[in-house]
C-alpha cells in the first residue's frame, strides 16, 4: 500500500483512513469501505490489481474508496463490533470484503441492518443471500486435473490451501475429488495435504508426498506460492521437473514465470473481481434488490509452461 501512496493512487487522512486520491471534493461523495485483511495488503500481487479495477468501476467525482485493514488484534474484531463501528465512523454507505477472516458475528450484522455489501474472494454461500464476486475455484482444478490426464497422469496429489480454514479452498478440495472419481482415478489419503497460504511448509509436505513407496507423478498446489518449495523437495529426492514430476500452481502469480522451469498455473482475474465487486456494490447502494441475485464467479484459464510433461508410465 505505501507504493500506492507514492504513486498518488491513494492519500493517508490521519483519523479517517486511507482514501482513494481522485476525488472531487465539491461533490457530496458516497463512501465505499475496502475492508482486508491486513496481510493480504502485503501481497502485491493481488491488491494492487484488485484495487485498481475498484478505482476504474466507480464514478470518482461522486465516491470515496476507503481502505480500512484489520488484523485478529484491531479493536472490535474478537467481538464481532468491528464493522458495526467502522460503518459509523466512517460514514460508510457501502463496503467490499475483501477477506475470509471476517467473523460470522460481522457478516450477520451487515446483514440484519440490510447495509450494502459484497464479499470477494469467498464462493456464493447457497442458503445464504449474500452477494459475491469470486473466482470459479472449481473449474481452475477440474482444468488442471483434466490436462493432467492428457498428460498420462493418474498418480495425482493436491497440496490444497487452508481448507480447514477457508470455505473457497474447501471448495477447491470438493472439487479435486469429485474430478478425480469423474475420471476413475484412485486418491491417496497421502497425497491429499494442507499448506500454510505463506507456503513456508510446502517444502516439508512436499517431501513426505514424494516418499512413499509409490510416489505420486503430478502435483497440484492450491498456490503458486508453494512451488518454491514443491521444486527444492523434487530436486532432494533426485527428481526432475517435469521430467519426472509435472506441477500445476494457481494463482498466476510473478514467480511462476520466474521459476526454471517455469511454472503452469492457473490465473485468476484480480483486476476483473474488483472491477465486478465494486460494479455490484453501486447496484446495490441505488437499488436494494436480492443480494443473492448478485453472486458472480470469475472464469479462470490454464497457463501452459514448462512445468508439466507426458507421464513416463503411462
């Protein structure tokens, strides 16, 4: 964020936030709260891009993006006041979620008073009217897993997100087993693990996957941000990529074509969920309607490179 502010995109007001640069102040502005994890502000190959498409969506004679950040310890958030408190501080008439931390005591509040908002980043919760704009979790792994199968893989494992943690990487799970039975193909308990989103384990797991008496030929990661690692434990079994083990990330991030070789991935449309996020949330300032008639999934696409390779045993 602090790029951004040196850029100009974005102005610090000491009490109130931090706010969108472009505005025009003779007009009576509607204000628009962005409210993320604090972390994910670190991540810069996602904000940026979501916040950009945010700033191109709205009218900015007539609105204010404000950026409000939390963390587990902001005041507020253990006691599911947070939001109650930022909507009245800041005079909020609309908010983007751009988080899955946000408790289940917030998410109610927004919705008992009706306030308009949108979360991003989380699947469409079926029996719930909230509206969303997320990427198709689902067809990113049923596209790996069926290029996989080109590839004459059957031996696959799935180094998923936190989905212990996170709805949309439990989804990505659902999604990978039901593939996989679709295509007759057998999953082993083993082959199935949980990483840290920072990806500083992925090395460990990885190297336990790839141990076993029968290891797996493919690997797919719930993030790109696990290659790193999946490619050091390749490489201390005597493995090569893709040689002897194809991976797929997701995400598309800067270090997938950065790695030698460099990594298939799945990219999701940052700059397009903001865009359709912040599109949603003016709809819904102007016109209350159905949430639920506002649930949007981003298409996501393969991106071939060197990473994958014909299955040695097929």
């Amino acid at each position: 964020m602090k790029s951004l502010v040196q850029e100009g995109w974005l102005v610090r007001m000491q009490g109130r936030g931090t706010f969108v640069a472009r505005v025009d102040e003779k007009l009576s502005p509607v204000n628009i709260g962005v409210m993320i994890y604090g972390p994910a502000l670190k991540e810069q190959w996602f904000f940026p891009d979501l916040l950009r498409g945010i700033t191109d969506a709205v009218e900015v004679e007539r609105a204010n993006i404000i950026i409000i950040p939390f963390d587990d310890e902001t005041p507020g958030i253990s006691e599911g006041t947070f939001c109650r408190c930022m909507v009245e501080q800041k005079e909020l008439h609309g908010l983007l979620v751009v988080s899955e931390e946000l408790s289940e005591r917030e998410i109610c509040y927004l919705l008992s008073g009706e306030f308009p908002f949108v979360l991003t980043r989380v699947p469409p919760y079926p029996d719930r009217p909230i509206a969303s704009v997320c990427y198709n979790h689902e067809s990113g792994v049923r596209q790996s897993i069926a290029y996989l199968h080109e590839l004459g893989h059957t031996k696959i494992a799935y180094m998923g997100g936190q989905y212990s943690k996170y709805y949309a990487s439990l989804r990505a799970l659902t999604a990978f087993r039901a593939a996989m039975a679709e295509h007759g193909t057998r999953i082993s308990p083993d082959w199935v693990v949980e990483c840290d989103y920072s990806g500083h384990n992925a090395a460990n797991l990885a190297h336990k996957i790839l141990s076993g008496n029968t290891p797996p030929t493919a690997i797919i990661m719930g993030d790109d941000r696990f290659a790193a690692g999946v490619y050091k434990a390749a490489a201390m079994k005597g493995l090569s990529i893709p040689g002897d083990l194809s991976v797929i990330g997701y995400n598309d991030l800067p270090i997938a074509g950065a790695l030698s070789p460099a990594l298939t991935t799945i990219y999701t449309p940052r700059y397009e969920m903001g865009r359709s996020a912040c599109e949603m949330l003016e709809e819904m300032i102007l016109d209350t309607g159905n949430p639920a008639e506002r649930q949007q999934e981003l298409d996501v696409r393969l991106v071939v490179r060197d990473s994958c390779a014909p299955c040695k045993e097929a």
